[in-house]
C-alpha cells in the first residue's frame, strides 16, 4: 500500500514545519543552545553516529496495520556519505524521519551520539533536531513571501540566536553555498536550484552533525542535481558532515561512499559505491547552461 504524492507532501511539508518549529519547545526543555553536556558522553571506543538495532516502524489504518520498518539494524559513522535507495513503499522515508528525530521506532532501539533516542519524549526529540539534524526535502520547503537571508535566519531563531549573530551566521551560510547576491530574493524569485541552495544553508546554519536529504534533487534537472551533489560532497569534505540522501536515480547514488537499498521495510544490499563520481569534475564536463538562473 503507497501513500505518494500529495500525501508524501503532506508529510514532508509537516516534517520540515516540525523541524523548524522547536520555538515552543525551546522554553519547555531548559538547556540553552550551546549547553549540550547532556550529549556528549560517547562510549569509549565508539565513534559510530547513528545506530538502529531490530527497529519495527507500524503505522495503524484504522484495523489495517502498515509495517513500514521489519527490523532494520544498521551503523553510520561520523563523516560518511550514503544513498538510500528502493522502491517506493520500502521505508526509505519512515527510516529518516527517525534517524532525524521526527518519528520513534514502534520496536527496536535508536541510538545518535550514543543517546537512545527510541525513549526520548517529543520535546527533547525536537532539542536533538534542532541541534543534531539539518533537513533537505525534495519540495525545498521555504516560506513564502520571505526572503532567502530571513528562511536561513528561522532554525537559529527557533534556537534563540542573537539578531546580528543571525544575520552573520545566515550571509555565511548562504555564501557556502554561492547565493551571496540572492539574500533578500524571495523563494519565488528563485530557480529550484536556487530554492533547493537556499534549503542547503537553512539546514547548515544550526551547525549540524548530520544532513538528511530526501530525495533533494527529484525536482531538479541534471545540471542543478549536479550543482546540490557539489555541495554535499564539499560539505563532506571539508567539514566531516555525515549526509544521507535519498534517491531514486541511480546517477545521484554514485555521488555517494555508500548505498544502502530498501526493499519491503528491510536493508536488502548495503555496499560501498566502488567508482565515486566527483561533482566537480562532473559539472565541468557537462555543457554550459545559462536558463536555470534568475527565473524570476
Ligand atoms: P518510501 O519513502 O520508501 O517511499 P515510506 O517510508 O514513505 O516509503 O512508506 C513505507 C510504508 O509505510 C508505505 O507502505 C507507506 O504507505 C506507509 N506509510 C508511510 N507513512 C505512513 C503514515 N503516516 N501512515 C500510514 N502509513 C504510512
Ligand atoms: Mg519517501
């Protein structure tokens, strides 16, 4: 049984409304932003980021019960670069909602940073999220009628960030990823390549442990799919940030280290990507193309 399309909108818009909504929960929890004395502690001799052990996601339709997730074990350290794949169906977005801290599994144990996640209640989930997690979705998800610099500026306010702070912190973020003269365009006034950039710097700027993206270039032509591959990878690079992407398009994958294929709420392959694709080099290769800019 699919739910697609518009309800897979649905979710994710509510998704990306949770992940950058924690303004409620900020004052509930008490720890300031920059205290996380609570999450450090790492068992000795593990430096794995994620963990997931016999996790069973069901969801229940009226008397018919979905079983999304069958028991999925699985490790992803710090600094990896994964592809989720699969058919649609698989689970490929209930594991992210809970590796992201939006959803708990229904069986089974979560671990990120070595905190068990699967007994944290939604207040502290939204706490971890806020500061472990940044977000990518296949639809960008900015508010509208609002500009590129304030979309950035809205997780570090949520966070209870300073206003100069903020708006340092956003120019910087939206500098990394080359949108420096777009900050007070407004998402409509934006290429998807755009948009989906601008999501990119939103998701950096509460300095994440972890990116989850899914499927961020599903609506996205090669060239601009290229360009968002470009900056994960540099961000993997350069700043050891652990990303997961899900995709469809096996293309997209190779820009991964690894790629782990879903099938009927189970890992059915987990492998390494044995001849990565280098973004950069692949965007230079491909012909110019001056119509994604400036659609406005
Ligand atoms: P994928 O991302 O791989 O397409 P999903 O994780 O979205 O798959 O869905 C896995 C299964 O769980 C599907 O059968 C889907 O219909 C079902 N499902 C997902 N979310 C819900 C929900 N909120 N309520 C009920 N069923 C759901
Ligand atoms: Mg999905």
């Amino acid at each position: 049984m699919h739910l697609r399309s518009s309800q897979d909108l649905e979710v994710e818009a509510a998704g990306a409304a949770e992940a950058i909504n924690m303004s409620s929960h900020i004052e509930a929890i008490g720890p300031l932003p920059g205290d996380d004395s609570r999450e450090r502690k790492l068992p000795a001799g593990q430096d794995g980021l994620i963990r997931l052990e016999r996790v069973h996601k069901t969801y229940r339709l009226g008397d018919i019960e979905v079983h999304a997730l069958r028991g999925v074990s699985l490790q992803i350290g710090r600094g990896e670069f994964v592809a989720i794949m699969g058919p649609s169906g698989s689970g490929k977005s209930t594991m992210m909602n809970i590796i992201g801290c939006l959803d708990r599994p229904t069986k089974g144990q979560y671990l990120l940073e070595g905190i068990d996640v699967s007994t944290v209640d939604k207040p502290g989930l939204a706490d971890i999220r806020n500061k472990k997690v940044g977000f990518v979705f296949q639809s960008f998800n900015l508010v509208p009628r609002t500009s590129a610099l304030e979309n950035v500026e809205l997780p570090m306010i949520y966070a209870g960030v300073g206003s100069s702070e903020r708006k340092r912190r956003a120019r910087a973020a939206l500098n990394e990823v080359g949108l420096s003269n777009r900050e007070q365009s407004m998402p409509n006034q934006l290429s998807g390549g755009q948009q989906q950039r601008v999501a990119l710097a939103r998701a950096l700027v509460n300095n994440p442990s972890l990116i989850l993206a899914d499927e961020p270039t599903g609506a996205l032509d090669t060239r601009t799919s290229v360009e968002v591959m470009e900056i994960f990878q540099r961000l993997n690079r350069e700043r050891n940030l652990t990303v997961i992407v899900v995709t469809h398009e096996p293309d997209i994958a190779q820009y991964a280290k690894r790629i782990i294929q879903f099938r009927d709420g189970r890992i059915h392959r987990d492998f390494a990507v044995e001849s990565r694709k280098d973004a950069t080099q692949v965007l230079a290769e491909l012909p110019p193309e001056g119509d994604d800019e400036d659609q406005s």
